[in-house]
C-alpha cells in the first residue's frame, strides 16, 4: 500500500515526516531555515507545513 493511498492520509504521517526532518536540520545540522516549493493548487500540502508552523513569504 502507498503512502499516498487514501487509505493512509490524515493518520499524521506526512506530519510525523515534516517534524523529523525540521528537527534533523535544526537541531542535527545546525540549519536556521527551510524551503519548500509546491504546487499552488496543493491545498493539503499548504496545511501540512502551516501545522508544522511554516509560514508563506
């Protein structure tokens, strides 16, 4: 089964991933910022990294 498979959306994966990875680069790393590019239309994507605090410049 895919990760992508409606059958596995809103179980905080995709989440669960965003914070892994920002925690990795900030704390790991020693990064001070991240970047993001998507599609415009990807509405779901949009609310994924606004919970996991991002904002859009």
């Amino acid at each position: 089964m895919k990760l992508s498979s409606k059958e596995k959306r809103t179980k905080g994966i995709g989440t669960d991933a965003v914070m892994a990875i920002m925690r990795y680069a900030f704390d790991e790393l020693g990064l001070n910022r991240l970047d993001v590019n998507m599609f415009t239309s990807n509405e779901p994507s949009k609310r994924l990294y606004k919970k996991c605090g991002w904002s859009e410049e």
